[in-house]
C-alpha cells in the first residue's frame, strides 16, 4: 500500500498493555500517512504471537507489561519474524535501557514523553530504508481527525506513564530499582549494585530471579500477579543472595507504581541487607528456647499439659509445690480453678485458651488460687500444640509465682519515690539555707568592715549599733545550725531523751521569759493552772516553747496567748496570735521539713516540734476551733502521781 506521497505505507504493530494509549497511538501512526497499523496488543506474549502472524515491517514495543514484558519478548520476535524491525517504546529513562534493548535487537528507543505529533516522524526515521522520502502533510480530513484527537490532550495522557521517579534515587543509601510488571530491572541506583555485587550497567535487563540464590520462579511470578491485580498493596520478599562467594540475607519490598486510572506501570523496588537482624533473631530465639528448656527442669516453676477444652492432662512437682494439688487431685480438673472468683465469672481462662489459639501463645501477669484458698501473683504463659496435620492437641501452661518478685519491684518503687522526694526536699533546703544565710552573713561582714574601717569616725552610740546587729545576725546564724543539728540527730534517732515529771508551768514561763527582752514590744501571755505535771525533758519542751512563739512572732503578730489543758491525762498545750493564719493550702504540710514555701527560716522548726513531742510520747499538730480560731496544738502525757518516770531513748 502507498501513502499519499507515492510511497509505501509500513506495517507496523503497535503493542501497550494500556489500551487508551495503544487507541492514541495506532489513531496517530494511520493518520499520518507513514504506517498501516495491522493489529496491537497488550502484552509481550501476544507481541510474539503477532509478529509471526503479520510479520509486520515495524513493532512498537512498550517495556513494562504483565506476564512478558517487552524485554522478554524482543528477542522472541526476533525469532518469529527476523525481517521485523522492534522500537521499543516506553515512559522509563533511556539512560541503560536503551543500550541493553539495543543488544536484545531493538533498532531504536522512543521515550513516551515525545510529543504525540512528532511520533510518528521519529519512528518513521528510526525504521526507514532506502532513503524513502519523506511522506506530505496529511489531507485535509486527516488533520482534522488529529486536531480532534489534540483537543484531548493526549501529552497529559502519555505523561501519565513516564517514570515518576528519575535521577531521585541515586544517591539514596538503600538499594532501589524501578522494574517492568514482569520482573526485569530497567534502573538500579548505585546502592543496589553494591549490595548484589553486580556493576550497574550490567543490572539493566536482568530478571530479578537471576539475582536472587533461593526464590522460586512460580513464587515471584505469582508474587507480581498479585501486584497487578491489587495495585494498592505492597509485598516483601524475603530470600539470600551471594555476593562474592558471602551468602546474605535480604528483604526486597515491591510496590506498583500506578497511573490516574490505578492501573499498575511499573514495580518499585527496595532492598535491604538483613543479614545482621536475622542473625540478631536467631541468638534471641536460641536465647530463649535455652531459656524455656532451663524451666522444664526447674522446679520453682508449674509446667503442665492441657487438653483443647482446657483440662488438667499433667503435672508436675513445680506445678504440685506452687498451686497445692497433688497430681491425682487436679488431673482431669478445669484449669479454672486456679483463678479467683471474679475472673472465672468473666470467663477469664476460656479467654486465655481463645487468645493463645490466635497467636500461637499468650502470656500475662496476674492474681492465681491455691489449693488452700490463698492468692500469688503468678506469670503464666500458655502455648499452643499442634500435631503435623495442623490440628490442635493441647496446650502447655508455665506458671512461675511472682509474689515476691512484685512485692520487691513495690518496695523499689517506693524507696524510688522517696530518694526523689529527699532531693527535692534537700534542693529546697539548699535553696532556703541559701536565703537564710546571706541576710545575716552579710550584716556581720558589714558591720565588722565598717567598724574596721571607720572605727575612729565613728560615735559610742554607732558602734554600740553596729555591735548589737552582729549580735543579733550571730544569734540567727547559731539558731539555724541549731535547727539544722537538731533535725539530722532526730532524723538519725540520736537525740537523747531524759524524761522527767515537771511542772508545765515552771517550764513554760522559762522558756518564754527571754523574749521579754528580745522582744520587748511583744506580748507573751501564759495561762496555766498550778500543778499541771507532765512527763517530759524540760530541755527538749523548752525548745518545742521556743520554736512556736519564735514562730508566732515571725509569721503572725503579738499577743501570743500559751494555754494548757488537762484532757483526761493528756495535756494539751495551744499556742495561739492575733495573726492571719495558717494558708489552707500550706496546712497539709505544715510540719515536713523545708516547709517555709518562702514564708522566711528554714522551714524545720515545726518539724523539730513535732518530732520532739513524738519522742516524748505526744504529738504536735494545727487546729481549728469551731468558732473559725487556730492554734498550734502539742500534746504531753500527764506523770502519774507517785510513780517513777520512765526513761526515754
């Protein structure tokens, strides 16, 4: 057949596995005038099967293709029909591609980003002979039938299949590859060529079978099927390679490159040396199978068979010294009675079975029954068996009790708790010693520079000041090393009680005369009935006096009213000012150490007081009356009368 031009038309077979191009294409390639299409096709094997057919001048051949791609089929046309000249035709790089179909036969490469208009042009050079010319503009109705088929913009079509990913993975770490629906590798970046042993050029064409030591063929193939037909999903394969004579393991995931329609392009490939994870997995596993053979032969543990139903089918001395039954009492026995009440009434052992059913094994932490009615915390594990024919003979079920181990994690966490709870508390009291120490240390070195300095300068009266500041500053400087002595010595228990019968109220106006001078405009006030006698260490009681009023006079204001009470042998003492108050928030931790919350001191004063009424059989605390007034509160034993006083420790 002739062209318009006066000369011959080539026949050609155009073959895509996606049909709206191959329609695109075989409309195109007739309406230029070059080429009669004789048929097309979608795959590699109906390309072979034309081609021996037709025996067509040309075959445009995509590459990727399901079953066969197009790599696959050159040299089978080759075959059937020699005088057939094959252009492959396809959305991938050249780069390689081009060179290895070129030694499979190809007499050229066309990249499906060649706009549609000049197809056919670009073909006809590849393929034409005898110095032909070149065929005339289409006619009329010609150009119209492909101004019709431009408006649909078949470039955006076409781009649909060009490779998505060039020149990306080049330099990635992993080994990646873009291959055709049929298992060739059309490019391969620098990573995978390394990690096969192989150079990179020669990766272009190769099946990745021929890679790949123990994968069957029918595997793979049916492994890319299932890709093509759900081009949603993603499969691993995992399978040994030797590289120089060094067997490794690698783990290579595919997944389909689709178009806007879903329809599979090509595969993606990724490729992992695993080697060291399976050898990691190979020690666990041997890890842990010695360690399961260790508990067979280990008496603290309860090994013993169940029937599918979940009865007792053995027994052993660990499970005999662990739950109570003897091997005759239990065998025959539902497992469930080795669980408390509650958790049988929730078909909590059936549920164990059910899970170990699922997933091979099941294991928990959890409350067990003994024979005698008492309670472990008890480690369980229980197996699944299987015979060869897949069906399921029984269970096996490890207990292991805990008790002891759970009782020691609980005291571990609680001692965890405390040493945070003593960092926080000495990081506060570094920083409130802190506070409190540089009022008072900056008051003696300044009064001493200056009286150094300036002592001629300076009048009696000045210096008199200046003497009686340092003395005060000194006064708070011994009483917070006072504080701080006395809250360690009772902490450690080293404080040495000397308990007595003595007067409350002898005791009570001593302690509180000192502040009369030192607080010479406060107001101390002590209400005291005659003959109140209490067992204590008038030294120690002396201070717990000391401490609340300095307290009182610090944090709330004058009078301080002291009042005891006699309350059926318990005297309680009540310390009281015309203060605001305790804040509500603070009151739960009045008497902690380091409990000033920036209210001034270290914050161990209420906690001496009650740490030295608890030492002398009393107690400390902050009350609140029912008509809305508070006090601190501290509680003495009455002495008994005529009766020796014990001696404290």
């Amino acid at each position: 057949m002739a062209d318009e031009a006066g000369g011959r038309r080539l026949t050609i077979v155009v073959v895509d596995d996606a049909a709206d191009v191959r329609f695109l294409v075989r409309t195109r390639l007739r309406l230029s005038g070059r080429f009669d299409v004789v048929a097309d096709g979608g795959t590699g094997l109906e390309a072979v099967a034309l081609s021996a057919q037709h025996l067509p001048d040309v075959v445009l051949l995509d590459v990727s293709m399901p079953r066969m791609d197009g790599l696959e089929a050159l040299p089978r046309i080759a075959t059937v029909s020699p005088q057939t000249k094959v252009v492959m035709y396809s959305g991938f790089d050249e780069r390689g591609l081009a060179s290895r179909a070129m030694q499979l036969g190809a007499v050229g490469f066309l990249e499906k980003s060649v706009p549609i208009d000049e197809l056919a042009d670009r073909l006809h050079q590849l393929v034409a002979v005898d110095d032909e010319e070149t065929v005339a503009a289409s006619s009329g109705a010609a150009a119209e039938a492909i101004a019709d088929i431009a408006s649909g913009h078949p470039e955006k079509l076409l781009s649909q299949h060009l490779e998505r990913f060039r020149e990306v993975f080049e330099d990635a770490a992993i080994g990646m590859a873009t291959m055709t629906l049929a298992g060739h590798l059309v490019r391969a970046n620098r990573a995978l060529a390394r990690l096969v042993g192989r150079d990179l050029e020669s990766l272009t064409g190769t099946s990745y079978v021929d890679l790949a030591d123990d994968l069957e063929p029918e595997r793979f193939t049916a492994t890319l099927e299932e890709l093509c037909a759900a081009p949603t999903s993603v499969v691993q394969l995992e399978h040994r390679l030797d590289v120089g004579g060094t067997v490794i393991d690698a783990r290579a995931t595919l997944a389909p490159v689709v178009d806007a329609d879903g329809r599979a392009l090509y595969l993606f490939l990724q490729m992992q040396d695993v080697t060291a994870q399976r050898a990691a997995e190979e020690q666990l596993r041997q890890s842990e199978e010695r360690f399961r053979l260790l508990v067979e032969v280990v008496q603290d543990y309860a090994i013993f068979m169940l029937d599918p139903d979940g009865h007792v089918a053995s027994w052993n001395a660990g499970a005999e010294r662990t739950k109570g039954y003897t091997a005759a009492e239990i065998i025959g026995q539902h497992f469930r009675a080795f669980y408390p009440p509650e958790m049988q009434e929730a078909k909590h052992p059936e549920w164990e079975l059910d899970m170990a059913m699922r997933h091979g094994r099941y294991e928990e932490e959890g409350w067990r029954i003994r024979k005698d009615g008492s309670r472990f915390w008890a480690n369980v594990v229980i197996t699944e068996m299987r015979n060869g024919r897949n069906e399921l003979v029984g269970f096996t079920k490890v207990t292991r009790d805990m008790t002891e181990r759970r009782a020691m994690l609980e005291r571990l966490e609680s001692a965890n708790e405390r040493l945070q709870r003593t960092a926080a508390e000495q990081a506060q009291f570094l920083a409130v010693t802190a506070h409190e120490l540089r009022t008072p240390i900056r008051v003696v070195t300044g009064c001493a520079e200056t009286l150094a300095r300036h002592w001629s300068a300076m009048s009696d009266e000045e210096r008199r000041d200046m003497r009686d500041a340092m003395d005060v500053s000194a006064g708070r400087l011994r009483r917070m090393l006072d504080d701080l002595l006395m809250a360690s010595r009772l902490e450690a228990g080293a404080v040495e009680m000397h308990l007595s019968a003595v007067d409350l109220a002898d005791v009570l106006s001593s302690a509180v005369a000192p502040f009369r001078t030192t607080h010479p405009d406060a107001d101390v006030i002590v209400t005291c009935d005659p003959g109140v006698v209490v067992l204590a260490d008038p030294d120690r009681l002396g201070q717990i006096v000391d401490n609340l009023v300095t307290n009182a006079l610090r944090h709330g204001r004058s009078p301080v009213h002291i009042c005891a009470e006699d309350e059926g042998g318990i005297v309680h003492v009540r310390f009281m000012d015309a203060g605001e108050g305790v804040p509500e928030a603070l009151r739960h931790r009045l008497f902690e150490r380091f409990a000033s919350e920036g209210r001034g001191g270290t914050g161990l004063g209420l906690f001496i007081v009650r740490e030295l009424a608890r030492a002398q059989g009393g107690d400390a605390r902050y009350e609140e009356a029912p008509d809305g007034s508070t006090s601190f509160a501290v509680s003495l034993r009455r002495a008994q009368s005529g009766a020796a006083p014990p001696r404290g420790h």
